[in-house]
C-alpha cells in the first residue's frame, strides 16, 4: 500500500524528526494558510515557498524526488480542474490552483513523514480536536492494515475461484460475491472490534489513553515552531513588497 | 469527457485539496464543521461506554478496506462503496459522522486525498450534510415495502448531495465552470450516486442474511409521500445551490478582484452558506419532526 | 486454604441464544497448573472470559476471595492475566513496545518505569528486536510472543493462555513452557496440544457442551477421551 | 518429467522494507507431499502467497510449465488451491452449500452439477449436516472444513494448507489428515505440526530467513533442527 513509505520515512532519524509534533503542526497550518491566502505574485511566491520546503525536507533528509513525486498524488484531480479553467480562458487561474494545491500537499507529506502518524494525532489535541475523534483515528489507523488484508484476501479467494474470468456480459455472481464479501467483512470487524475492547479491559484500561512517551515542551521545540512558522511569512511579506 | 471526469473526481467522493477554497469559504466552513464535529463526537460517545472508540475505528478501517473491494457493473467497469449511507443505517447518524471525520481526517494526512485547511469543508459535504442526507430516507421508509427503495435513495442522495456541495463551494471560491461541464458533472455524480444505492442496497441485503442485528432499526410505520418529498427537496435544494453559486455576475466580481477588499466574495460566500444552511436545516426538520410524531 | 479461582454453577448464553456454558464448577488453587482440554465449540474461551468479567453469566464466581462483580472488577482485572486465542486483537498499540506497555500505564507505573518491564518481557519472549515495529508487520507467531510479553509484563497472580502455542514454532513452543514453567503464579492454560499440557499440567478438566465432563491427571483425560494425535496412514508413502 | 511447480531463485520484499525472501528454490513433483517446516517469520506464508501469483517477486515461479504471470494467472489459480492461515476471509457466501458452489459457478458449470459437486465436497469433509448454514456463525475448526471443501470443489492440481491443525481438537486434526491423505493431488503443507508432517509427508523442506536452509525427508529434517516438542519439566510437579 502506497502509505506504507511515508510511515518508514517517519520514523528516520533528523532534527526534524526529533522535534514535539505540535511545533511542526504550529508550522505547518502557518504555511497551509500563508499558501490559501496568497494571492498577489504568485509567480515569485510559489518558487520561494517551494525552496523552503525543499531545504526542510533537506534538513529532515527525507528522499526529495520519492516527496515531490508523492505530492503529485493531488495532481490529477487539481489537473481537471486547471484544464476546465484553461477551457474557461482562464490559463493563470488554473495555474494558481495547480501551485497552490502542490504546494500545500508537499507540506503536509513534509510534517506526516517526519512524525509517526499516533504522535501526530496526539500532537492534533492541542488544537482543539475531540480527544475521542483521535482515539478513533488511531484504531482506524491501526486496523487499516489488518481489515484491508482481510478484504484483499477476500477478493483473492472470490478471484482464485472464477471470478477473475471477466464476466462482460453478466456481471451477477461476481457482485453477489462483492456485496456477500463485504457483508461478512462489516460483520468481522463489529466483532473484532467487541474483541479489541475486551482485551483493552483485561488490561485494566479506563478509558484514558496513557502515553509512554511524555512528551515535553522543550525550549528547541520553541524556538523550531517559530522559525518554521516565521520563515513562509518572510518569504510572501518579501516577495509581496519586492514585486507588488 | 464523463468518464475522464469520473476518475478524477476518485470515482465519487470530492475531496476538495488545499488551494481551491477562497479564504472566506473555507474559514467559515472550518468554524462551522469544529463545534459540529465537537457536538457529534458528544452525542456519538454518549449511550455507549468506551467501546466506541474501537468500534468506529474498526468502522473506518472497514470503510477503507471497503474501497478495495470491487462491483463489475458490467460493460468492463467496477464501482465500490463510499460507505457513508451504509454506516448512518448500521450506526447511527452521530457515529457515522464521527466515523467519515475520522476517514477524512486520515486521508487528508496519510493519502493527500484533500487538504487540511479544506478539512472542515471536506467534513460538512460528507461527514455532515452527506451522512444526515443519507440517513433521511431510512428513517422516513419505515420497515415495509419502502425498505428497499429507501436504502437505494439514501445512499444516493449522500452521494449526490456531498458532490453537489463540493462543487459550489469551488464555483463560490471563482473556480470556473461552463454551464455544459456542470451538467456533466452532475450527470457523473448522478451515476455515482445510483451505483452507490446499488451497491449499498446489495451489501445491506447480504447484511440482513448474515446478522440482521447489526442495522438500525426502522420505524414500522411508513410514510412514502414523506419519503418523496424529503428526497425530492433535499435534491432540488442541493442541485439548486449548485446553479446558483455559478451565477455569472457573481463569477465576474470574484474574478475582477479576488483580493480580500473586494466584497464580491461576501455576497458569494453568504449565498453558499445560505444554501448549505438551507439543505443541512431541512434534513434536520424533517428528521425532528418524524422523530416527534413517533414518539407521541 | 481456599482456592486461589473458585467457580459454581457458571452458565452463561450468547445474546443469539447459544447456551455455551450449562453448569460449570471449577477451582484452582495457588500455584497450579491446570489445562482445559475440550472439541471445537465446547465452552473453554467462553468461561475463561468469565473469570475477569469481561462477560457475566449466571452462577458464582470469585477470585482470592473476591466475587466478580462491578466494584470488584479493576482489582480482579489485575489479579487475572489473559492472553487471548486471537493475538491480532491483543495488539491494539501502535508499535510493540508500547503495546507491551499498555497494561503497566494504565496501572499507574511512571512511563521509565514501564518501559523497563515492557523491554524486560520482550526480552523474555524473544522479541526485543521488534521492539519498535508495528505489529501488524508481525508473522502470526511473533504475534503471539508479543501478545503474551503483555501479559507477564503485568505479573498477575493468575495466568491464563488460551491456545498459547498455536501457530508457534517447536523451539518457541518449547521456550514458551520454560517459561510458564518457571513462572510461580497459578496457571489455567486452554490448549489442543496434548505434548503442551502433559508437559506443565499437574491436572486436567475437560470440557463438553458447556459443561466439565471429567476432570483428573493430564494422562487420564486423554486416554479416556482418546485425546491426541494419532494418524496411521492409509496409503503406503511412495 | 519436469515438476509441477518450479521455484527459482525467489526474492521477496514487503514494502516496509522487511526482506521476506531471499532466493528460494523450491520443485513440487505430481502426486506428492511436502511439508514446509520452518520458524516463525521465516517465510513460508510469504512463499506460498507467490504460488498463485497474490504476491510478486523477483524470480522464476512456474505451474505445470505456465510461468506466474499477468496473463497466465486465472489458469494458475484454477491449478493452485491455497486453504490460507485464515480461514474466515475465504468463506463470503450467505450459506455453506453456496460458498462452496460459487467457484463451480463460476467456471461455467450448471447449477444442478455445481449443487451435485458441492454436495459431494461437503461430504467428503463430513460437512453435509452444515450445508444450510451460515459460514459465520460456524466454530473455527467447521469453517476450517468449508474453507477445504471450496477448494477442492474445485480440483487444484497443488492443494497448499497453510497451517491447517491451528485450533483444531485433536479428533479434528485426526479427520484432517485422513482427508488430505486420500486426496490424490500434491499437497504443500505448511505447519508448525511436527506428528502431522510426520504422518503425512514424504518429505520436508526447511525455511530460514527466507531461505531453503535444508531439505529431505520429514524425520531428518526435524532430528537435525530439533524441530519437535520435548520439554523436561525442570520442576518437579506437585
Ligand atoms: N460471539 C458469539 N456469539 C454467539 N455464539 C458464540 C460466540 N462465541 C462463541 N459462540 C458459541 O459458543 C460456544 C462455545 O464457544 P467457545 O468459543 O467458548 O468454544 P471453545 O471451547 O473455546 O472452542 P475452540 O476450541 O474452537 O476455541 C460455541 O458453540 C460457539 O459457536
Ligand atoms: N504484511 C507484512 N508487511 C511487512 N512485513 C511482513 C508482512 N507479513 C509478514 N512480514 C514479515 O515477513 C517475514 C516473513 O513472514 P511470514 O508471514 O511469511 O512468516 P511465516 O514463516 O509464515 O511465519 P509463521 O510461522 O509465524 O506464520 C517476517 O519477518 C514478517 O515479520
Ligand atoms: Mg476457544
Ligand atoms: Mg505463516
């Protein structure tokens, strides 16, 4: 699965990697919202933001062709969208969308491959989302592998018994076993999840998630935030003030 | 063209990226989706224990696993499950919101399928709007010969509604769009939206063999001109925004000066907002309403 | 001295009318091992998640004099360890180490502190390498060792296995009954595998329909229930 | 007489970066029977996945001369029947008789027949009585029999089980054997079940971190790898 990558990179060794998740959150909705407000001289904004992101995922030493290759996942759904602006006779606007999306994508992919995705959630508390959401997230993260393998198999199975013999013209029992196969996958996983919950209470859990690591403010953590934070803003009030 | 179209959009969900949303819309949107999430998330956790947590965990997981799963439909395509309908008619309305936040939140991470700062759009369209729209018709249905036809319509009104919202909420933000290509989009989301009836409608019959305990109930009583009416509304309502927020005048404004002085975009937003506020009231009403006769 | 696990009268049913336990009597006392052998489907899982409530059937049951009920259950929850016939479900955590350590925070221990035991019973299992790994990476039978790392990291006064050595290797099927061998707290383990339990089984209960059927020496159960693997082939090999 | 399956130097790798296979050669004659023996993590689900081409590696895999690859996959995985770890993810239909029967449907066959074969599979796992019922709700080791029967309501050339005694009782491991013994396909039998490799194979062949460490037959491997259970309580019991 294409996720998998992003979670070896997370768990590399970097000063990126080693600062608390919620200064790189800090850092990362600044230059999220420097990126959705911009509006003037994006032609000389874009480079410059882009130059940051490339030195940050230099210091974190993370792949940079394996990153910017990744962050061209949003690129089909942005490319219609640019295509119907270009149809539209509006060729900078579809541009605009295109920067502007790519942009934003390399900097998520710049803080989710230098945190491990349950310290990431954690960090996300601060911010003000429900606690129980997070816990939620974090089984869903969990599960993912094992509920899509079950799922995988499945269809395998359904495949390894004729179902991979194309049907063109009646597609009948291969959608009956589509719809039986999630039936029973829905089914499982309600049961498993009744079995998961029965081994967290036989391990005396109350409903707090308790965290091995504890993870302290430290004054680098401080400092990193607001460089991070600081340095898109320079850029877009320099590139604002030099061309506009 | 619809074809092209289709797979760009992933098929049926549109995530809408970072970058798209004017600052107005997706600000607003993130302050209306924090205390409606805060607010389901409440109710979702309420009258169960701390069970929950993994349940819909493993719901979401399911969810994503669903995706892999896929429906020959015949003439060479397949479709899957997007899944929000199908989890309002097994969890519950609050859960299955708790549940889609999770998946989105999670693909807006791990997948860059949709932006961060467009998360709280993402949410209202499909966690909200979406899993409401869809529950709406189970609920009227009722457990008679309604049944059927009340599974296919919600599943496909959350299908249409979601895309339906995504769509105006970019032309509200200036992206342009001729007239034609939104009727095509709308023809997409339409055959999306059936596919997904079929599929849900299929999977809960199987459902129903398997473990019937597993879904809501349905109130015994029915109300098919109930039912009509709130589907036909909601997907008036919904298509209606669509067109309006394309409104040409409008779109010349936004693009002349898109700078935050211009006040093009308050008309716009307000519009938008208004729509939405509109369809997500409606369900809503309808749903209290019914909730209330019941219960008398 | 009374039992260390004491059990009368147990019956419970499944919410989809299943009648999987019909009467069960059952102790154990301090520092026993006992194995619970049984068919498919007789009831061995089902009563086993009775001694730390996780389900609630009809009958008595207590643990060091404690009689399972809601305000007892924290405390009892700590006396019973579980390892579970599903391993994949015991490992809920993102990574290993802090799955081994799960248990021990929601004790109280200060996080240094737990992270020592939780290394310390993965080294007892072998599987100090993995430490950071998630485990759904894991092959079924590392699973397992982690899952069972959970549980002595946690040092209950009662150890229950449930199918411990399914899908283990022979050398880890041995280590696995060293170490429940050299263990001092009373033990319950729940097996197929006959080897296993004549090997660390004092006594043996046998379990039949919801109910236990006989109850003596390991050697017994299994010659009068005719209890292990014996296959002559039918066809000559080639 | 060139071999049935033909493995060549195999190399595997899970995208976590974990080196699952690390060049494995591996034949599997007509008629016979192989036990895959080795520890845990060492592999062998991997390897078997590559047999009909649900995983793909570096390396030459090959069924009765067809290589493994895009284009030759349906007929590969109408030659190759695998019973996986997990039972339960292959068993979808809404009734036992229909989850079996699906694949005979699904090649074409008439209704009347599938049934007929169907019927008869069920039959020879001494599942007949189930045929109505829902896989879901069945024990593990019941659903292990369904899970059988489906495939080999098929009629594979090479019947692969992997780990087919986990959560069996022992008269369940018993009918197991008796039933794979008088199927006259080759079988590759993964297990961690030493007496049933014994019973069973004329030959063993031995993984170590992704690789055939050694091969030959069933005793010797297990003599050379001390590869069974013999524990010696260390403790004298009470
Ligand atoms: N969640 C459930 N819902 C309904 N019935 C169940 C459930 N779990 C188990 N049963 C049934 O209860 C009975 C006892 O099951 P249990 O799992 O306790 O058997 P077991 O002795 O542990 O078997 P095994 O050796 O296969 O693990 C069986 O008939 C089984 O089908
Ligand atoms: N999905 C996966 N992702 C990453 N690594 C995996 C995955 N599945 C297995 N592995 C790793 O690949 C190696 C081989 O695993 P495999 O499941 O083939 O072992 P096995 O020989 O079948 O073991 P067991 O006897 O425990 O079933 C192990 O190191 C395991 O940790
Ligand atoms: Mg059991
Ligand atoms: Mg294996």
């Amino acid at each position: 699965m294409r996720h998998v990558i992003l979670e070896r990179w997370s768990r590399g060794e970097s000063c990126v990697h080693r600062r608390d998740p919620r200064a790189k959150i800090v850092a990362l909705i600044t230059f999220l919202a420097v990126v959705a407000t911009a509006h003037r001289a994006l032609a000389w904004l874009a480079p410059g933001l882009l130059l940051l992101l490339l030195a940050g995922l230099v210091l974190a030493k993370l792949p940079l062709t394996g990153a910017l290759v990744r962050a061209a996942l949003v690129v089909p759904f942005t490319g219609v969208f640019a295509l119907i602006c270009w149809f539209a006779g509006e060729p900078a606007l579809g541009l605009r969308l295109l920067a502007k999306s790519y942009l934003s994508a390399l900097a998520v992919i710049w803080v989710v491959a230098t945190t491990p995705l349950p310290a990431l959630l954690n960090g996300f508390e601060m911010t003000g989302v429900p606690r129980f959401l997070l816990v939620v997230c974090q089984f869903l993260y969990r599960y993912l592998f094992v509920i899509s393998e079950e799922a995988q198999h499945m269809s395998k199975a359904a495949a390894a018994r004729g179902t991979a013999a194309r049907n063109w013209t009646a597609p009948g029992p291969s959608f009956r076993a589509a719809a039986g196969a999630l039936g029973v996958l829905f089914a499982r996983s309600y049961a498993r999840a009744g079995d998961i919950h029965r081994a967290m209470l036989a391990r005396g859990f109350d409903g707090r998630f308790l965290q091995l690591h504890s993870e302290n403010f430290r004054p680098a953590d401080t400092a990193f935030a607001l460089v991070a934070s600081l340095a898109p803003v320079a850029v877009r009030l320099t590139v604002e003030r030099v061309v506009g | 063209m619809a074809r092209f179209l289709k797979s760009c959009y992933g098929g049926k969900a549109v995530h809408i990226p970072d970058g798209f949303l004017s600052t107005p819309v997706w600000a607003a949107l993130d302050t209306a989706a924090v205390p409606a999430v805060a607010w389901v998330a409440r109710r979702a956790q309420r009258g169960f224990d701390d069970r929950q947590a993994p349940l819909l965990g493993l719901m979401g997981a399911f969810v994503f696993a669903a995706q892999l799963i896929n429906f020959p439909v015949g003439a060479g395509t397949s479709g899957h499950l997007v899944g929000a309908a199908l989890l309002a008619f097994t969890l519950g309305p609050a859960a299955a919101s708790v549940v889609m936040t999770a998946i989105l939140g999670i693909q807006a991470l791990v997948f860059q399928d949709g932006g961060l700062l467009a998360l709280g759009a993402n949410i209202v369209n499909m966690a909200l709007v979406g899993v409401l729209a869809g529950y709406l018709p189970y609920r009227l249905g009722g457990a008679g010969e309604w049944r059927r036809f009340s599974i296919f319509a919600g599943a496909s009104l959350s299908v249409v509604v979601a895309g339906c919202l995504a769509l105006s909420e970019l032309l509200i933000s200036g992206v342009r769009m001729q007239t034609s290509l939104l009727g095509i989009s709308l023809a997409v989301f339409l055959v999306s939206a059936i596919l997904e009836g079929v599929i849900t409608l299929a999977v809960v019959r199987s459902l129903e063999r398997i473990q019937p305990t597993l879904l809501q109930d349905s109130p015994p009583h029915k109300s098919p001109a109930l039912l009509f009416i709130a589907v036909a509304a909601v997907l008036l309502a919904s298509v209606g925004v669509l067109f309006a927020s394309q409104a040409p005048d409008a779109i010349e404004q936004l693009t002349e000066h898109a700078g935050p002085r211009s006040f093009g975009w308050l008309r716009q937003a307000g519009t938008g907002l208004a729509g939405l506020a509109l369809i997500y009231g409606l369900c809503l009403a309808i749903g209290r309403t019914v909730s209330r006769n019941r219960s008398v | 001295m009374t039992p260390l696990v004491e059990v009368h009268g147990l019956r419970f049913r499944y919410d989809d009318g299943t009648a999987a336990l019909n009467g069960v009597d059952f102790h154990l006392n301090a520092g026993e091992t006992v194995a619970l052998l049984g068919p498919n489907g007789s009831g061995k899982t089902t009563f086993v998640l009775h001694l730390n409530g996780l389900l609630r059937g009809q009958g008595r049951v207590s643990v060091s004099g404690l009689t399972v009920e809601p305000k007892n259950i924290p405390a009892i929850r700590r006396k019973v360890g579980i390892v579970f016939q599903d391993s994949e479900s015991q490992l809920f955590m993102p990574t290993v180490l802090e799955d081994v350590a799960f248990g021990l925070l929601n004790r109280g221990l200060d996080s240094v502190t737990a992270r020592g035991r939780a290394s310390a019973a993965l080294e007892t299992v072998g599987m100090s390498a993995a430490a950071a790994r998630a485990p759904y990476h894991l092959s079924a039978g590392e699973k397992k060792r982690v899952a069972i790392a959970g549980i002595i990291a946690m040092e209950p006064e009662v150890l229950v296995l449930d199918e411990p050595t399914a899908s283990l290797d022979p050398p880890g099927q041995r280590s696995l009954a060293g170490l429940v061998a050299d263990l001092p707290q009373a033990k319950i383990l729940v097996t197929h595998d006959v080897p296993f339990a004549l090997a660390l089984c004092q006594r043996a209960v046998f379990f039949q329909a919801g109910r236990i059927a006989a109850e003596g020496p390991v050697e017994e159960m299994v010659c009068r229930f005719d209890w292990h693997f014996a296959f002559e082939r039918s066809k000559s090999p080639r």
